[in-house]
C-alpha cells in the first residue's frame, strides 16, 4: 500500500462513504459510557481550581471531565490568522492503531523476505477476501506450528477460527498458502536446512491447491521500519521530545536502495581471494556442479543452487537476490521506535481549513456540518484497524505559543487591548494564567516550560488522532476548544492506569517486546472495545467548541477531532498532586525516564518560602518534604556505610538538566548525587550509587545541596505554616462543639473565618463548616436586628404591613436556633423579650375573646399592642374579626337612626361590608334587614324611573300612591323629590285649566298654546289636555284657512295686521323696506291699536281699540283720496306721482283705492278675467 506523504490527506480511492456501500456496516463498535459534564455558574467559575477541586471526588473516577462555562464567558480569539503559519505533522492512521501496526509490521518482514530473495509478496484472496497472513500464522503456531498441524488435522479448526464457512475444505487451501509463503519465513527464523526440512517432513503434505491459482493481491511494503527511525528536530523549548525520543536505543540504518530490474545471469567466477573454486561451491550441499543452477548473494557473495535453496527455485530470480543468511540478518533487525513525519507543506489556518473541509466533505461525500459525529467515531475506529485502508491526515499538533502567540488575549499587550479583551487576558481560566495561579504548584517553577506551563496549540482536521498517554510527571491538563468542530476522547482513571498498561502489552506484545517506553512515544493508539473487554473502564466526551476538557493525574487519554478546529492546552498542579508527582518520578526511575523537571527541586523552593504559600499547598509541600527527608537520610546513611566520605556542596539548580542526570535511572538530581574521580563529568543518584563505575567508594565524592541539618529546618518552618493551621483547626473544633459552652461571640467567629481566608487555608469540610456557622449567625443577627427595628415602629408606620411576619412558632424555632448557634448574639435578649411579650398578647387576647360581648376600646388597645408585636399573631386576626363586626353593627345603628343618611349607597357599602364579616347572629340579622330595605328602595326606585320614563302616562291617583309607599320605606328616596315636583305641576296645570274654564271670556291663542305646551311635558296622565289639545287645533285650522283667503303667497304682512284696521297709507307705505315672511317674529302678540292682545287683557278693551282704529282709518282714506285728486286739478309741474316719485309722463294709471296716478312701467297691469 503506497503512502503519498508529499500530498495533502489521502485515501484509498473507492473508500469514501459515497463512492461503495457503507463500510461500516461489517464493523461493529461499541460506543463508551459517557464521561461527566460540569456546568459551573458564575460563582463557581471564579476559581478555577477550587472548581476543579470540588468536583475531582467525583470526576476523577472517570479520568476526563469537561466542563461548560457560563454562556457569558466567550474569550476573544487572539490568534493573528493572517501570520500564523505552520507545519503540522503527516498521520497513517491505521499504522497508529497497536495492532494493525503488528499486522503490518509483519507483512513488512515477509515481504522484505520474500524481496531479498528476488521475489514479491503476493497476498492470496480466500472467499473473494484478502487472507489475513498475521492472523494465520499466529493460530497456526498456536496449533503447533505447520507440521504440529498438520499432523494434528488442526487446518479446518484454524480455518473455523479465522471465520471461514466450513464444509469447504478451506483447511487444505490455508496449508497451502501457509506452505508456500509463511513456512519458509518460518524455517529461515529458525536456521533449519533443506535436509533438515525433508527429513520432518510428514505423510498428508499433499494437499488440494486448486484454489492456488486464484488471483492473487500484490503486497507492498508500507515502509514503517524507515518511517520509524524519522527523528522530529530537536526543539528550543524541549519538553515532550524528551519521552518520545530521547533513549539509548541506537537509530536505524536508512534500508538499502533498490537496484534496477533486470533479469539476473549467473556471475562468472573472478579475483576471488581465497580458494577460486570455493566460488562454485554451493554451501548448501556443497558441491560445485550444476553451475547454469548456481545464484551468488548479492550481499556476501556466497553461491547456492536454486534447487538447494528453501524453497527451491525454478528460475533466476529477478533484481537482487540474498541468501538465507543475508535475509536473516536483515530481517532481524531490531524495531526502531516509530515517529511522525512532518509535512513538507506550510499552511495558514485558511488553507488548512479549506484543506480539511475538503477532505471530509470528499470522503463523506456530504457537507461537512451534516456529518453525524457517531458515523465519524465508528469509521475513525474501522479505519484504524483496517490494514487494507490507507487514509493519511495531517494534524498541527505541539504548536507553541510562544512562536505563533496564544488564541487567549495574553497580558503583555493588556494597554492596547479592548475593555473586554483585557477582562479575559487576566482571567484565571486563562489557559496562559492558570499553571501559575497562587494554589497551583506549577507557578513555584522558573522556566517556562513549553506545555505544561507555556500552552500548545493544536489544529485539527478529521480524522487527526492524539494517541494514548498521559502527562508528564502525571500532572492535570486542561484543554479548551477555541472553535470549529468536536474533538472526541477517550480516558482512564488514573487508578486503572497499571491495568490499562497491562492491556496493551496484553493485547500487542511485539510492540513493548521491541519497545518497553511504547506508551511514552505517543504514537500508540487501540480501540477502546479491546481494552473495555480487558477490564479497564474507558469512558467517552465530545467537547465542543467553547469548552474544556480535564484529565486527572495519571490518567490515559486518547482520541481524535472530528473535523477542522482549534485548540489549546496546558498542564497544571494543584496542592493534591503532588503525592501523584512523587510517584511519578520513582515509576520514571525504574523505567529510565527522563524528567521534564526536578520534583525535590520544587519541593524545596517551596518550603524555601512557607508564609506565601496557600495552606492547602503548604500542607501537601510539607507532608512530601517529609518523606523526601527521611528517605535522604536513609540514602545518606548506607552511602556513608558504603564507604563514601567525602562531601562537597553543589548548586545543582544552576547546572542544566542533561548536566545532572542519573546515569542510571535518568533522574534530575537535586538534593545530592555521588561522582567519582575517574570520571568527574558523570553522576548518579544515590539509589544507584555502586553502578556509577567500578571503583572503590573511597574515591567517590557525595555532592549535596542542602546538609541534612538544613533539611529539619526548611521542614520546621513549613510545620509552624502547617501548626497554625493547626491550631486554628483546634479553634474552629473547639468553638463547632455543641458539647461546650459556648463564649465566642458572632464578630469573634467572623475572626477564624477571616483568619482562614487571609492565610489561604485550604477548603475542608471544617472550613465549610465554619462559613455555614457564620452564615447562620449572621442571618440569625440580621432577622434579630430586623425584629428590633419593627419593635419601634410607631402607630404612623404600622400602615405599611410588613410583606412577611414570623409567626409565633416561628418566632419560637428562631429563639431555639439562636439558642442553638455556635456563638452568643447580642440580639439573643432583644427576641427574648419579644418572645415574653407575645405570650403576655396571647393571654390577653384569650380573655377578651372569651367574653360575649367585648368592649371596643379594650378591643382596640389588645389589638394596637398585638400589632406592634410585628409578629403573625393568629389571636389578633380574631380580634381585629370582633372588633370589625362591633364596629359594623354601630354604623348600621348609627346610620339608622337619620333616615337621609340611608341611601342606596350607604346601603350598598354596610352590606359589602357585612358580607366580609365572619358569620355572627347578629351580623345576620342586621344583614337581613339591610338586604331587605336595600330590595324595597330599589324596588320602589325602579318604580318611580318606570313611572317616570314610562310612554304610556299614568293618572295622578298612581303617583300619589307611589308617594305614599315611598314614605313608609326608612330611607333616602332619590327620585320621591322629582315624583313630587311632577305631582305639584299637574296640580297647578289643573288649577290653570280649571280657571280657564271658570273665567267668562275664551283665553287667546297664546295662553292656550301655553298651557297645552306645559302639560305636555308633565309626565301624568291630564283627562282633560287632549280636550284642550283640539281646542288648539281647532283655532289653528281657522287660522290657516283666513289667512289663505285673506294673505296672499309670501305676502309681508300678518294675518292680524291683514284684518285689522290700517293706520298709515299711501306713498310712504310704499316706500317701506318690504318685509319677508321669515324675517317676522311670529311669537311676539299682535298689537290693535296700541293694545297688545296678550296675557290678561280685556276683551272690552280690544273691542273698543279695534272699533277706535276702524274709524281712524276710515277718515285717514277719506284724506288721502282728497289730497291725490287735487294733485291732477293743480297745473304745478313739480307734482310727483307714482311709487318713483316723478311727474305725470305717458300712460298713467289711477288707483280706485287711493285715487293716485301710477306709471304703466313701474306697476304692473291688472289681469283680465280671461288671464
């Protein structure tokens, strides 16, 4: 299978998802119980580290944890994508997998076998699939081997057990396979003959070997063992190259070139140094004929026939041939530890994600975003175990933040910041902030140790795996996913560690045989379902974007990015690590493993300086400082009884690491070291002390750092930080005890409290305990206060009712929990006196309510006295109950005794009221009786409305009956006022219309219209109105009918001014501004001579006017006939006539009333009869 690893990620053509059916559906994998989820709110997010602390109880039984911030916490990312640039590394994934690797480890040897000896490995099809070469040959040499099974009749069990149908006699076809390829790998392993060969032969090696000839599957090498001995360059800030490469295993040999292809002729014999015939002696059977059959080794030179050699060769092999000795030393070679190979490209984060965006769009054959993760998870799993599949990724893994910059804002540009972006430089869950945080062990470290205190960045693609491992000297990590898609893992609690170890070396032995640091290389992943079948819990997480992952000391974890993201990851320490630090460095000892740093070094910097550290730090440094001194004294003390004498001080801490190592174990000394005079550059510990050289101990020198006087002192000083803490532990026992008396008051157990944060004592279940005896008392102080202050209220502010009033029991329970507190309050008094008060209410109102009929006062004083109490009292609810019916039944007898003041509405109010009364008789009773004249009034209300309003006019008999009923309801009326008012007017109508009819004259028009208007409007029913109404009708259709016989249409005058005598005539009549009909006031009386013809006046005396004027307007027409005709006798020319006042000119007319002359152009000629 051919590795394109110049070119962007690969795989097998036709092995995408679209382009043959679903691969997955023949792989079976089964997912693993989920790994816990932590959603901190704001408060717990604060610090990070006290969070990671109260969960680990928990969370550390699963190995990873992740963890959701609040939704508000969303850094910005900070990374200059325009200039990040990097090179990320090339992964084969299924040479990851442990045990696909074996299986291509093994084809690799049989091909290379196979390719020394001039011929290619071809891997037979069995049932229309590729035989798998490892799997036969490990179930064969668990059956005996090829002749133990074949004697044994085991080729149809081992066929059985590779999965092929039986009933076939494929058993026969696998010996054949066997024979042909893997026995004769078998027979040069174990330096066995030809003869020794024929001589084991048993009866039964025939066999069927018609399926042979099938077509066959070409082999190539994938060329691990030269990809194994790549070595990464060495890194500036070299922290993890350290455990995948620095050991003293020697590197490879690059494999030999490959010559060019070409049919090989038996080399002719010359210049040889020895013998000259040797050179045509076959070292097989030792003879020198058949030289046309003799092959000479292209490695050592050395000749044998084709038909001696195992298996016998029927022609000349083509390209180089090795002989049997040659193809064992080269296919004995030891493994070389494998590496990742570094992509030749350089991308930007734009062309990586287009590149990996690409690639799994292309192998989905879908979007990217509709990908379902846990079809990513099942292919990731058949791609790494398939042997047949070649997919390649590229991950940029191991990016340091301090090349390409952090994707958190960093404090060293804070001033060009942004308000927000500066917030999350300085937070505490600021990956580039939290190794160094005052509780973690880490910030005690001067160098910035690239990964564990200085970040990495990881940008991943599908697919892009990170092994299985744990961090250096076991410590937490923390990983945080700035963006893209999910990133899968894997993890084991670090208890499970050895069993997880034992798994994997269980599951691929030739690995660890080869290379026992495997699991440090971080180039070794297997499927979880082999390890979970082991017995070693595996638990899974998807983290997402914007979240963080934590693995626990020792803990193993694996897994793989499900598409293109970015993230970002750090290792930190707190205080309960360092007990698993410790650990780590003896493990580290007895494998040979270097050290990232020295434990002993931190250990003592940290005592070096105890008042400034935080307790629970200070209370781990002390314990560990504890156990390194005594086992140094002990290590001192057999150097000196080794032998060893001489001493010198040694600054260790300012020699270089690789200066200072063991030579042995690889541990970074600190407290002492042994070197010898023969070779002074070299040192060991003191546990390998005898194995630094051969010479005696006199000539060995003990180099230490501190004496071991010195080392009780730094111990001293962390137990007095310690002692304190101890002390106030006795303390905060002492004033917890319910069993003592209590004498610390609330301000002094504030003080521990206090005492424990300022010195940063650690978070124990004594601390906790504290803070929740502190909250209690406080809250207890601030509801006693609270008490206090209503205590004082006065009668103005007792309107306000408090939202919430203890009740009596409560109030009793508060004064039990006072009692109860770990500390005096000096409110205890204030609720003391409170509590007396109330029982004294309580008995008071017992006897006022065990009377019938209680005073009001009395009533009111209790409930005053209960109200400023403040405290829910149930007696003063049935006490204000009495008082309010005592007081109802008061204003209903008060409002009795005025009926004015009983109206509708008072009414209405006493019987809203009464309802919200508690039932009592005589609340009932005056209930009853109010509801009932409430009905009555109402009743005759509506009776009064409807007679009012009523169309159909009532007698005055009904009315005055309606007012009688009204006067016999005790109460205000409304509408008996209007009644009266209405019965009063038609009285007075009727009076009017009596004296009409009495009077000896007729009324005028205008009394009568008068008259009849008024009654109309009085709402009783008046018999003799419509009499009175056709009167009125009667006079006006006489009216109309004179005026149309004596008015003419639109005529300017009255009909009374029409009939009555005229006062003025003539010319000047004429003259008058003529008057239209609407313009007269038709309401104003018509006046005969000076006499008004209204109101009262005498009809004599209209007679007597109307007879005046007739006779005035008689002698006036008598006049002005006289004065016109003499106008006509006269000769004066200045004589004006007519209605234009001008002379007499053409044909005039003379009025036969008047005796004027008119002009025939300024009036109009009478009609003639005939019109």
């Amino acid at each position: 299978m051919v590795y394109k690893t110049e070119k962007s990620p690969t795989k097998s053509p036709n092995k995408g998802l679209g382009l043959s059916p679903l691969m997955t559906d023949d792989f079976h994998f089964i997912v693993p119980p989920e790994a816990p989820t932590y959603t901190p709110d704001n408060n717990e997010f604060q610090d990070p580290l006290a969070y990671i602390a109260k969960i680990r109880p928990e969370a550390e039984k699963y190995g990873i944890c992740k963890i959701k911030p609040p939704p508000d916490w969303q850094p910005p990312f900070a990374v200059d994508v325009d200039r990040f640039k990097f090179t990320p590394r090339i992964q084969r994934l299924n040479e990851l997998e442990a045990k696909t690797r074996i299986k291509l480890n093994f084809l690799d040897q049989i091909a290379k076998f196979w390719e020394l000896q001039g011929s290619s490995l071809k891997i037979p099809m069995v049932e229309r699939r590729a035989l798998d070469l490892y799997a036969l040959h490990r179930f064969v040499e668990e059956e005996g081997g090829f002749y133990g099974a074949t004697t044994n009749r085991k080729w149809s069990k081992i066929a059985s057990r590779m999965g092929f149908p039986t009933g076939r006699d494929l058993g026969s076809v696998l010996k054949h396979h066997y024979e042909r390829i893997l026995h004769p790998f078998d027979i040069f392993k174990q330096g066995k003959t030809l003869s020794d060969i024929k001589s084991e032969k048993e009866e039964g090696s025939d066999c069927d070997v018609t399926d042979s000839k099938k077509k066959e599957k070409d082999y190539k090498p994938h060329g691990i063992v030269s990809r194994q001995a790549i070595k990464p360059p060495v890194e500036k800030y070299a922290r993890r190259s350290k455990r995948c490469f620095e050991n003293k295993s020697k590197q490879g040999e690059p494999s030999e070139q490959k010559s060019k292809s070409k049919k090989k002729e038996v080399k002719k014999i010359s210049n040889y140094e020895y013998d000259p015939l040797a050179k045509y002696v076959c070292h097989n059977c030792e003879r020198g004929d058949a030289e046309e059959n003799m092959l000479l080794c292209d490695g050592c030179d050395d000749s044998y026939h084709t038909f001696c050699l195992l298996p016998p060769l029927t022609e000349i092999p083509k390209g180089d041939w090795r002989c049997p000795k040659c193809v064992a030393a080269e296919v004995s070679k030891p493994m070389e530890a494998f590496g990742f190979e570094q992509a030749r490209r350089e991308y930007t984060l734009q062309q990586f994600g287009e590149m990996a965006d690409q690639f799994k769009s292309d192998y989905f054959n879908m979007p990217v975003h509709m990908v379902p993760s846990n079809l990513i998870e099942k292919e990731f799993w058949r791609i790494v175990s398939s042997i047949d599949e070649d997919v390649t990724v590229e991950y940029g893994a191991d990016l340091h933040t301090m090349d390409h910059g952090s994707g958190f804002p960093t404090k060293i540009s804070v001033e060009e910041m942004a308000t927000c972006e500066v917030e999350y430089a300085k937070s505490r869950w600021n990956l580039n902030n939290l190794p160094c945080l005052e509780n973690s062990v880490l910030g005690h470290i001067n160098a910035d140790i690239s990964g564990m205190k200085v970040p990495w960045m990881y940008v991943g693609m599908c697919f892009a795996t990170f092994c299985w491992h744990n961090e250096d000297h076991w410590s937490y990590s923390i990983n945080y996913l700035h963006w893209g898609e999910a990133k899968t893992w894997y993890g084991v609690p670090g208890e499970k560690a050895e069993d997880f170890e034992l798994a994997m070396k269980k599951a691929a032995p030739e690995l660890f045989q080869s290379q026992p640091d495997l699991l440090h290389q971080l180039v070794t992943i297997m499927n979880p379902n082999i390890l979970m079948d082991s017995g070693v819990p595996v638990y899974r997480t998807d983290q997402e974007a914007g979240e963080f992952v934590i693995t626990f000391p020792r803990a193993y974890h694996a897994g793989f990015n499900q598409g293109y993201n970015f993230a970002e990851a750090v290792n930190f320490a707190p205080a309960d690590w360092l007990s698993k630090g410790r650990e780590c460095i003896d493990h580290y000892s007895m494998l040979r493993r270097y050290c990232v740093f020295s434990h002993d070094e931190l250990v003592c910097k940290m005592a070096s300086c105890p008042n400034s550290l935080d307790l629970t730090v200070a209370t781990a440094t002390f314990q560990d400082m504890t156990i390194m001194v005594q086992t140094e004294k002990k290590l001192r003390k057999s150097l000196l009884e080794w032998g060893v004498t001489e001493a010198e001080r040694e600054a260790f801490e300012l020699l270089p690491d690789d200066e200072r190592q063991c030579e042995v174990c690889k541990t970074t000394c600190f407290l002492s070291a042994v070197t010898c005079s023969c070779s002074e550059e070299q040192l060991v510990c003191l546990r390998h002390c005898t194995e630094l050289c051969k010479c005696p101990p006199e000539n060995h020198k003990l180099r230490y750092r501190y004496t071991l006087d010195e080392l009780p002192v730094m111990l001293e000083k962390l137990k007095l930080r310690v002692e304190c803490y101890d002390m106030w532990c006795e303390d905060v026992t002492n004033a917890l005890d319910r069993t003592k008396e209590k004498t610390l008051t609330l301000p002094e157990l504030k003080a521990l409290l206090n005492t424990a944060i300022d010195k940063k004592f650690p978070i124990t279940d004594l601390l906790e305990s504290l803070k929740t005896a502190v909250e209690e008392a406080e809250k207890c102080a601030t509801v006693a206060q609270q008490l206090a202050n209503k205590k004082l209220r006065t009668r103005t502010r007792q309107t306000s009712e408090s939202k919430y009033k203890l009740t009596v029991e409560e109030l009793t329970l508060f004064y039990e929990e006072i009692e109860n507190l770990h500390c005096v309050l000096k409110e205890t008094d204030t609720v003391k006196d409170l509590l007396d008060k109330v029982k004294e209410f309580q008995n008071e109102a017992k006897k006022l309510l065990d009377l019938e009929s209680a005073d009001s006062v009395a009533l009111e004083k209790c409930i005053d006295a209960g109200v400023m109490l403040d405290v829910e009292l149930p007696e003063l609810v049935v006490l204000k109950q009495n008082l309010q019916r005592i007081t109802w039944l008061e204003e209903v007898a008060e409002t009795k005794e005025d009926e004015d003041e009983v109206t509708l509405e008072v009414l209405r109010s006493l019987l809203d009221a009464g309802v919200e009364l508690p039932p009592h008789p005589l609340v009932e009773k005056e209930m009853a009786d109010l509801q009932q004249l409430f009905l009555n009034v109402e009743k005759w209300e509506e009776k009064a409305k409807e007679y009012l309003n009523s169309k159909q006019r009532q007698p005055i008999s009904a009315l005055e009956k309606l007012l009688k009923e009204g006067e016999e309801l005790p109460a205000f009326l409304p509408s008996e006022a209007g009644l009266r008012d209405t019965l009063k007017k038609a009285k007075d109508w009727l009076d009017k219309v009596e004296a009409i009819e009495n009077a000896p004259d007729f009324p005028y028009l205008d009394t009568l219209e008068g008259l009849v208007s008024k009654g109309r409007h009085i709402a009783v029913k008046l018999d003799v109105l419509s009499v009175f109404e056709s009167k009125l009708e009667n006079a006006k259709a006489w009216k109309e009918r004179t005026a149309r016989t004596f008015l003419r249409k639109n005529s300017r005058y009255t009909l009374m001014e029409a009939l009555s005598p005229r006062t003025e005539f003539g010319i000047n009549v004429l003259k008058m501004k003529k008057k239209k009909p609407n313009e007269e006031n038709s309401n104003s009386a018509p006046v005969v001579y000076d006499v008004k013809l209204e109101g009262n006046v005498s009809p004599v005396a209209v007679v007597a006017a109307f007879k005046h004027a007739e006779r005035q307007e008689m002698s006036s027409m008598r006049d002005l006939r006289l004065q016109n005709l003499r106008k006509r006798a006269s000769d004066k020319n200045d004589i004006k006539y007519c209605i234009c006042r001008r002379g007499a000119t053409g044909f005039m007319l003379q009025c036969e009333l008047c005796k004027d002359w008119f002009h025939a152009a300024c009036v109009p000629l009478p009609k003639n009869a005939g019109g």
